[in-house]
C-alpha cells in the first residue's frame, strides 16, 4: 500500500549539532512526490499529534549517519502534511561519550534524545547498567519485518537471554581484505590471495628495507598496539576470530573468551608481528594516526578491515589512491600449512556495527514510524546505499542489482557490491553480554602485551576472561 503527499508542506528546518555549528537545510522541492515505501506496513495515522510540531532528536557519531538523516527528515516531514517534523541531530563521538551522555540523561529524566545510535561493542553497558529499561523493544516480529533481516546482523541488539530487539542496524560491517594491488604484484605476488599461508608467503617479499639503509621501509600489513580507548580494539584480531566462527559469550550467557579458537586468532595476529614479521606494530591503525599515516606513503600494503573502511577512511585518507586498491575475501585458513588453522569454511569476519534504538517516550510510536522508514525499508535501504555507500541491511537490498552491481571507482571499477553481497551470508552471529564493558578494559590493558609477545595467545585469552569473570562476579 502506497501513500503519496499530495499537500504542499513549510519549509523543513533541520538542526544539526556538531562541534556546537548548527546549521539549516532547506526542505525537498514543493513538486518532489515522497510515497510511503511498499515494503513496510502501512503507514500509521497519528491524530493526537496532528497541527503539532514534532521535533525528532537523534544522536550519533557518523557524519554519514546524519546526511542520511538529514533526507528522511524532510521526507517523513512530507509524509505526515498535517503534523510539524523536525530534526534535531547532534554528533557525538566517539561511542564511549555518546553513552556517558545518555546514560547521564537517562538517570537525570533530562534532556533525552528520541534516538541514538549504540555500537555493538558498546552494548554491554546498556545491558550491564540496567539502562536496557528506558529504550523500546522494536516490534520487528509484530510487523513481520525480522524475516527480511539475516539472523546475524540483528543478534548484537538482542538483549541477553531475551529475544526482545532493541535496535535497528545501520549497515552490515563484513570484513574483507584491502589491498594495494600494484605493490602485490610488484612484490612478485598474484591477487586475489587464496589461504593465509600464501598471504604470510606473500607478506615476507613485500615486507623490505627499500632504500637499503638496513630497516624495514615497508610492511604487509600494520597491527594496532596500543589500545589507547574502549572504541579502539585490536581491529585485526576480531575479523580473524569471527572467520573462526569464535565467540566471546555463548547465546546461553557463558563467557568462553579463553576458547581454543579465540587463543589461535590471537595467537595469529601476534605471529604476523613476531614470528613472520610482515606486519608493523603501531599506536593505532584507526583514523589519521600513524597507521593510515603508512597507507597514505604507501608503507603497507593490506589491510582487514569492514565495509564502512572505504569510505569512512580510505577516500578520506589517500584520494590520491584511487584505482590502486583492491577488496577480496579473506583468505582461507587451511590445517596442516604454515599457518596450520582449520577453518570453518567462512571466508568473512565482522568489525563494529551501530544501532539505532529508541528511547520510550509519549511520541515513540512515531519515532519508530520514522525509525522504520529510515533502516527497514528495502527501498530506502537501496537509496541509502547510493547515497552513502554503507550496505544495507535487509535482505532485498542486499540482493538488489543496485547493490551486486555497483563498480566502485576508487578500486578500479571492481564490482564492489557482489563480493559484499556473497559475504554476508556467511557471517557467523556475535552475542552480547553484560561482560563487554570489563572485556575493553582488559583488551586496552593488555594488548600491547600480545602484540610485542610478551603473552602468547592462550595466555592472552585466559587473562582476558579471568579478569572479566572477576569484574562482574
């Protein structure tokens, strides 16, 4: 059932909060139709708020969310002729005080958004502090819509024990292996890379002293050392462990960090650094510290990272980079290699993922309308794929020719999408726990021990949950 907007509508100011600038957008073109999406339940009427203005506040940490936002506003603004929508949006970051702000909020009764976007390593808190009780279980069931998603991708918003969903996801973060595909062959290498032994064999010819002066100039790969803040984690080890189909905490509750999978991821990762030596340790291979700093001079030559990576960093980084980088699966683990891990067969891990949840309030029934128009329409999640680039999250749009046959221009015109598309389905789920907030702590703590191999990865792993175990008992 379709609903257009017939009825010219006021200009549409939207406030957007960041760095304290608020800045105006104009609203869409008076003769621009807005429908409501086929795919959702009908639209809801809303009497009891009709000739009102309705201001939506939402707070999150990605620009990208925001110019997103910024569009459903003005459209949902369309949708509903008779009632005043506005969007007030802030920017908040990183995930850490985005929550210290709604926690603070949520205790004083004051000044609480109608939405925020929680990331999934940040769940935890919510479900550790109670916190859980001031948001809207999303009534995806109710309305048929939990089917449209994979089972994966909505399991980080499942409070535990319960399967209640307490948030809509905003992409679907799969990891895939960057790489610079110039400086492969140039090393004597022939990408795509198929097992982990060929990328270690392959990582020993382009790890090298270039101009002779006896240290190494450049590396494989580069791994995060310090883990200087709970939303900075060791990035390289979770895709590893996830490929592995291993789990922090069981859907059951039991915390299981110190498995023999997570133990030979870590151990993995280290050996990258120590035993092979093809990857270069660093403060922090997220943003624009010294890890980026080495893609951007061309120092490092891959990278495992997720899908929002491209546009997020890359584009942003090293523009001057386009057509020179290339996106594979991960290579596969084989027993009895160099490597000598058995995989499962999986060829993708998982890195971060944020949620949008709503906190209750006398309006959230149509924050929710609004919610839904955003992230579980198909038809808008296809759009928002062309806008932004981030992958949608439903099933459809994943499927949808918009997706599978996007070329990506800055990989040289690769076919992006369908190597996204043939990933997700293999994503293994990922359960949270009130044992993630001590979980960060210890892995800020205790990395860098790792890493310079100070701790072996069984050693690493069993520190790891003892602390945990000790932190919440």
């Amino acid at each position: 059932m379709s609903f257009s907007c017939m009825k010219p509508k006021r200009i549409l100011t939207v406030l957007l909060i960041s760095s304290f600038i608020l800045v105006s957008f104009s609203g869409l073109a008076q003769d621009q139709e807005v429908s409501w999406p086929n795919d959702l339940p009908p639209q809801q009427d809303f009497p009891s708020l009709e000739g009102q203005k309705v201001t939506i506040e939402i707070w999150t940490h990605d620009p990208l969310y925001i110019e997103w936002f910024n569009q459903t506003i003005k459209e949902f603004d369309r949708l509903y002729s008779d009632i005043e929508v506005e969007g007030k949006i802030s920017q908040i970051a990183p995930f850490q005080s985005l929550l210290d702000k709604t926690t603070a909020a949520i205790v004083s009764g004051e000044g609480l958004p109608d939405i925020i976007g929680s990331g999934n390593h940040t769940m935890g808190r919510i479900w550790e502090k109670g916190l859980y009780e001031a948001f809207m279980p999303l009534p995806l069931r109710e309305e048929g819509l939990y089917e449209e998603f994979y089972e994966p991708i909505l399991t980080p918003a499942k409070r535990p024990g319960s399967t209640e969903v307490y948030g809509l996801p905003t992409d679907v973060p799969v990891t895939v292996l960057w790489y610079r595909e110039d400086i492969l062959e140039e090393a004597g290498c022939e990408p795509p890379i198929e097992t982990w032994d060929e990328y270690v064999e392959c990582g020993k010819k382009v790890t090298k002293d270039l101009d002779g002066d006896g240290s190494t100039d450049r590396w494989m790969t580069v791994m995060t050392k310090n883990v200087s803040s709970p939303d900075v984690v060791p990035y390289q080890y979770h895709p590893i462990r996830r490929q592995l189909g291993s789990q922090f905490f069981t859907e059951e509750g039991e915390i299981v960090i110190a498995s023999e999978e997570n133990a030979k991821a870590a151990q993995f990762i280290s050996d990258l650094v120590n035993k092979w030596e093809i990857a270069k340790p660093v403060a922090n291979a997220f943003g624009g510290n010294s890890g980026q700093a080495l893609f951007k001079e061309g120092k490092a030559a891959t990278y495992l990272s997720a899908t929002w990576y491209l546009d997020f960093l890359m584009k942003a980084y090293y523009p001057d980079q386009a057509g020179k980088w290339r996106a594979q699966a991960h290579p596969k683990f084989e027993k009895g290699g160099l490597v000598d891990i058995e995989g499962i067969g999986s060829r993708t891990g998982k890195i971060g993922g944020t949620y949008m949840m709503i906190l209750k309030s006398e309006k959230q029934d149509f924050v929710w309308e609004f919610l839904k128009y955003s992230y579980a329409s198909s038809e808008n999640l296809i759009r928002y794929w062309e806008k932004i680039h981030y992958l949608p999250t439903t099933k459809k749009a994943l499927d949808s020719e918009e997706v599978t046959g996007f070329r990506s221009e800055y990989l040289g015109g690769q076919k992006l999408g369908e190597l996204y598309s043939e990933l997700v389905p293999e994503l293994q789920p990922e359960y949270t726990h009130i044992g993630l907030t001590p979980l960060k702590q210890s892995l800020m703590d205790h990395t860098p021990k790792l890493i310079d191999g100070r701790l072996t990865g069984q050693e690493w792993v069993k520190l790891l949950e003892e602390e945990v175990k000790s932190m919440i008992e």
